[in-house]
C-alpha cells in the first residue's frame, strides 16, 4: 500500500519521463526519416505545380539527349552546347508536367488503343517512319515489319543469347526507343491541346472585315516633328506621386526573374609584347633557311602552325597579298615575314605552272587498299559504263540508291586536304571521261572526271604561319597581378574604387539569373554565377579562367523574383512622364502661334519636312519615324490637303500633311479573309504551344538547378 501511494505521489514525474521517452523515440526516428525528407528536397531540381524533378530523372533524361546529340552530330560537345541542352531537356521535362495536368485537367486522355496505333499500328507516328533503320534500304520507303521486329527485340526480356557487349548496346537503344515513345505520346496530347485552341480561336466576321481594312487603304504624306530631346528635362518638373501612379500602371511590366547582382573584373589572356618579340625573331631566323632549303615541305610542318599543302593553286582562290606577291615573284623567292592579327607569315613562290583550276569528279569508293580484291567488280563496272550507262547510274545501283557518286567540282587543294597528293594528282592527269582506278590509304576509288576548266596558271606556295599566343610568362603574370588585386582589395568598396588606378575595368552592378549559361558571353563563365549562387553578400571569388579571360567578381547584393521595385524603375517611368509633359508643352506653343501651313509649323518646329510613302494602317515601321502607330493612325484619318496636328507620339511631336490616299480595288472576299486570318492565328498559337508558354505563365514553378549547375 505504501508502494502505491509513493507510486500515486510520484505519478506527475512517471509520467513526465514516459512522455520525454516517447518524444525521444518519435523525434529520433522523425530525424531519422527526416534526414532523407530534407536530403530528398535537395535532390529536386524543380517542383512544378507541387509535382517534382529529381536530379536523377535530369540526370537520366539530359544523358539520353547528350548520347542523341553525340551521335547525331559526331563530335565532343563545348559547355555552351552542354548548357543548351540543360535548358533544352528542363523545358522538356516542365512542359510534360504541365500539359499532362491540363490534360488531365480537360478531360484528354491518349487512350491504349490509340498509343498503339501510334507505334506499331495502322496510323505509325511520322516520326517514326523517319528514322532510317526502319525504312527499306532499296527503296528508302517505310518498312513495317523492321519496326514490329525492332521492337520484339528491344522490348523482349530476355537477351541471353546475346553476347556481352551486344546486351549493352541493347539496353542503350532501348532507353532511346523508351524516350522516343514518351516523346511520340507528349506530342500527340500537345497536337490534341493546340487543336482545342486553334477551334477555339476563330476569326468572326467583324475581325475579318477589321483587318482587311487595315490593309485596304494606303496614303502618302508630307511631316515634320519636334523630337522631345530638344527640350532640356530640367524645364520640366515631375513629381514622386505621379511616379508612384505609373508605376501602378505598369507594374505588370516590369517582373523579373531572382536575380545576383555582381561587380567582376575580365581580364583577356592576350600575347605581350615580349612574346610577339618572341615569335617575330623565332620566324625570322628561319628566313635563311626557307630561302636556302632543298625540302621546303620538312621545314614548313616542322615549324608552322599549319602543315604544307602541296597543291597548286590558281590565281582567283589566292588572297590579295599572296596575289600580289605570287604575280610579281620569281621562283625561290620570300615574302615576309609580315604580321596579320596575331600571326606571322612567311611565303615562298616555289614553283608555277598551266593548269585546270579544278575538275568535276564521279566517284565510286571500296573499302580496303588491295586493288586486286575489287579486280573483277571494278572491271565489270567499267565494262557498263564504257558500254553507254551513266556513271551515276551505275553508282546508284552500287550503293543502293546512296549515292549517284558526284563530287562535284573539286581543286588541287581539296583534294590534296581530302585524300592525298598521288590521288589529286591523278585525278588532275586523268582523260576526260575515261574511268580510272586509283587507290589511298582510304581504299581504292573508281572515278571519272567528267569535265575540266581550262589551263590556268597556277602557283604552288610554302608558306610558314607562327600565331602569337600568350606564354607561360605571360600568363602567370595576369594571374597573379589579378590575384594579387584580390587580396590587396578584399571588400566590396574598395574592389571597385580600386579598379582603374590598377588599370582594370570594373563592371558593376550586373544581374545574372541562377541558371544563365554565362556572363557577358564569356563562354565558360558559369562557374562563376555558380560561386555567386552560393556565396554571401560581400563576398569576393577566387580568380576564374573562363575561355580567354581570367574573371574575379565580388557580390553586390541579390534581386527577389516577383515585380522590379518602384526605386529601380523610377527612372523609366519618368522618362515617360518627361516625355508626355514635352509633347503636351510643345503642342501647347506650337497652338498658340496659329500656323495654317507645313512649312510654318517646320520653321517653328526647327524641323524640316519629310516624305512618306505607301502607308497602311498595319505598317510596323515608317521610314524617318520608326515604330509610332499614332502616325499611323492619324494619316489614315486624314484627307488629302489637310494639315493634322500637331499630335504626341512616343518621341515626337508630328504635323502631317496628306498628299495621297488609295483604295485597294480588290474586292472583299470574306471566306478567303478568315480563312487568311485563321492561318496567322494557328501559326501564333503554335509559336505559344510549342514551348507552353500559355501554361508556363499560370504555372508555380521553382527552379533549382543552380544548386546543381
């Protein structure tokens, strides 16, 4: 009993310790899977409309498009080009997310039915039709039974009998036809939206009859203007309430993006003196021995920047200072050297002769340098061709409709830079007509030269190029002469009052979005908006090579997403309140001086009178005016004789005086009008469709690639 009761008077304490036991537990496992919640939330690279995107499925889509780009193209891919495809893919992957919502939202749906008709029915997307592993190599048409085969393979389960390496080359096109699918699926659901909003979207009568008249009507006129700019702005007075008012007005236009702001010093990694010096007296002393040497060839590729082509060439595809030089110099002599740009050159005339200056060549290529394992096809081709049928016929047939063999016109040089001397000089040699076999060490060509331009003269010329480009001395120097500004002005102010005494050039107060490829079109300069992402107000970054600068910022602050604020737009605004003020005040003098003729209102207006010509009410632009529609507006209610204004525009005050007005004669066909009109209206939507930009605007989407990139 005495234990209950200590129990009874203890029971507050007992209780007490329970319950931080259990808030214990439920803490610790919270952090626990909290950790991977907060880790998961990192790992978004955006969340459109509360949906989101991994990194993974970033990952996994731009690597698909970066092997697609690789194999398209047959080449590395720069920075810049990975940053486009970055955006390319993220544009790609938002615009899934929303045009299935709305889809969804509207009640589309791409039924199973109607999925299958697309990839292996009656009614095969076009885009597949396209791809040429699945079109019949005779006849270039769509097969499908190679499609339905394809993809009984690539979709199987089972690749056991495939070897290793075919099982990946396996697992790699299917992750591409996978993508190819999804695509096919997205663009069918976007074909479905745009379709709703070009139905919905329908030219009416009024509006067809409204735009021909834009049209239908154009005049001649005689104007003068007073441009606001000749109005001191100090005579003109504008108040912060009557900014604040604009700005009410035109908040919409002014939303920004979130934004860094970023003061940065670019340095260019350009040659000094000293190594100018350099090349110039490296180049020189080979002067002698070019003039001297019996194989002009070694020298030139042991020294030059560029190999010796050994090709004549004639004197039209010559520039005009190796023009003059080779039409004035004897053999063996030197020109040079001289400086273009940043590079030396150095030519010598080393030999002249009377030519073709090129020849129109049919081809026919085998792979392989044995001649004699083509022996009996070549012959039988020439047998064909020398009986009566075309070469270019007889090279279709060989190549299954790949190729009728036609070069084209072809100089010494391309073929030299192409193939190889023996081969260029052959070719050169050969008889019009007459086939010709010729093998190089890319296989054994049967060709024919069909035609050749006549003798010309023709000049073979060594040439040594030495480009200047910065040393290792060079560029140590501007490293650390940068560097070295760092750290003698390591704060905000006195990085940019410092700058010029030092003799850089500090640009301040720049904006850079969080994912914009570069700054100032410096390529590879997104590591630095990547330090700015993650640094801290004050901040100054390390010094950057970007392309051929060295960079170093310094953060000024950042700019929230949403509407520019009033301070940083006010100067605009009262560019415009100046600007209405000069035209009500010169309309206001030019009205009290009672003027009753053009020429008047140019004296009192210090303008000259300016003719116009062939305008409509749709003109964009009116020569000597640019882009103000009252102009347009005001002629066309106008009457020929009458003086009209003055009148306000954008930059200007104007006086019109009309000389001419026409009607189109053409009747009013409303059918055609519409239909016109609902053309250029579905090409619009199109333009909006195909990047979304309709649900992009409505659409809550956070970006967070710059935690990434």
């Amino acid at each position: 009993m005495a234990t209950l009761e200590k129990i009874r008077s203890k029971a507050g304490l007992l209780v007490g310790i329970v319950g931080l036991a259990l808030f214990a537990f439920i803490i610790g496992d919270f952090l626990q899977s909290g950790s991977t919640f907060f880790r998961q939330s990192k790992e978004k690279v955006a969340i459109v409309d509360g949906q989101s995107i991994s990194i993974q499925d970033f990952q996994r889509e731009l690597e698909i498009a970066t092997n697609n780009y690789k194999s398209r193209m047959g080449a590395s891919i720069t920075e810049e080009q990975q940053n486009q495809l970055r955006q390319s893919v993220f544009d790609e992957l938002v615009a899934t997310i929303l045009l299935n919502n709305q889809s969804k939202e509207i009640g589309f749906v791409l039924g199973k039915d109607e999925y299958t008709d697309l990839i292996m029915g009656d009614n095969i997307s076009p885009t597949i039709k396209q791809i040429s592993i699945f079109q019949n190599p005779q006849t270039g048409v769509f097969d499908r039974n190679t499609l339905l085969q394809f993809i009984q393979v690539i979709e199987s389960d089972d690749w056991r009998m495939y070897p290793a390496d075919v099982q990946q080359q396996l697992l790699s096109q299917r992750e591409s036809w996978m993508n190819l699918k999804k695509n096919i699926a997205d663009q069918k659901l976007l074909n479905k939206f745009s379709t709703l909003l070009m139905s919905s979207i329908v030219t009416n009568s009024l509006d067809a009859k409204a735009s021909f008249n834009d049209n239908a009507v154009n005049v001649d006129f005689n104007i003068v203007a007073q441009l606001y700019s000749m109005i001191p702005d100090n005579e003109i007075e504008v108040s912060n309430s009557e900014i604040s008012k604009l700005y009410e007005l035109r908040k919409n236009n002014f939303k920004q993006e979130h934004a860094r702001i970023i003061n940065f010093i670019a340095v260019n990694i350009v040659p000094s003196e000293a190594d100018f010096a350099d090349i110039s007296n490296r180049i020189e002393n080979l002067r002698d021995e070019l003039a001297n040497t019996a194989n002009p060839m070694d020298l030139i590729n042991d020294n030059s920047d560029e190999t010796f082509i050994d090709a004549y060439v004639s004197e039209s595809r010559l520039s005009n200072e190796l023009k003059n030089f080779a039409t004035t110099a004897s053999i063996g002599n030197i020109d040079g050297p001289s400086l273009t740009n940043q590079t030396y050159n150095m030519h010598k005339l080393l030999s002249v002769k009377q030519a073709p200056d090129s020849v129109k060549v049919n081809q026919i290529m085998f792979p392989g340098t044995d001649e004699t394992v083509y022996k009996t096809t070549i012959d039988s081709l020439i047998k064909v061709i020398k009986s009566g049928k075309s070469f270019n016929e007889v090279a279709s047939d060989e190549t299954n409709g790949q190729s009728d063999g036609d070069m084209g016109w072809q100089t010494e040089t391309s073929l030299v830079t192409g193939v190889d001397v023996k081969f260029a000089n052959a070719l050169f040699d050969a008889k019009v007509n007459e086939p010709l076999v010729v093998t190089s060490p890319y296989g054994v060509h049967l060709v024919q030269i069909v035609e050749k331009t006549k003798p010309v003269k023709k000049f073979k010329i060594g040439t040594i190029k030495m480009e200047v480009t910065p040393s290792q001395d060079t560029y140590n120097k501007l490293y650390n002469d940068l560097n070295h500004y760092v750290s003698t002005n390591n704060n905000l102010e006195k990085f940019k009052s410092a700058a010029a005494e030092a003799g850089y050039f500090c640009m301040t107060g720049v904006p850079i979005t969080d994912n914009q490829a570069n700054i100032s079109n410096i390529e590879n300069s997104r590591q630095v908006i990547r330090w700015a992402n993650s640094s801290k107000k004050g901040a100054i970054s390390e010094v950057f090579e970007c392309q051929n600068f060295f960079i170093v910022a310094a953060l000024e602050g950042q700019i929230k997403a949403g509407f520019r604020s009033l301070s940083d737009v006010s100067e605009i605004l009262k560019r415009e309140i100046i600007n209405e003020k000069k035209g009500a005040k010169i309309i206001e003098n030019l009205k009290s001086k009672n003027l009753t003729s053009l020429e008047d209102y140019a004296e009192a207006m210090n303008s000259t009178i300016q003719e116009v010509k062939f305008v409509t009410f749709a003109t964009p632009r009116i020569s000597a005016i640019g882009i103000d529609p009252i102009v347009n507006a005001q002629a066309l209610a106008s009457e020929v004789g009458q003086l009209t204004g003055p009148f306000a525009g954008n930059n200007a005050v104007y006086v019109i005086s009309l000389t001419n007005k026409t009607s189109n004669n053409q009747d009013y066909n409303e059918v055609s009008q519409k239909m016109q009109m609902n053309m250029q209206n579905s090409y619009k939507i199109m333009q909006f469709i195909q990047d979304l930009s309709i649900l992009k605007d409505k659409a809550n989407i956070e970006d967070n690639r710059s935690r990434f990139y």
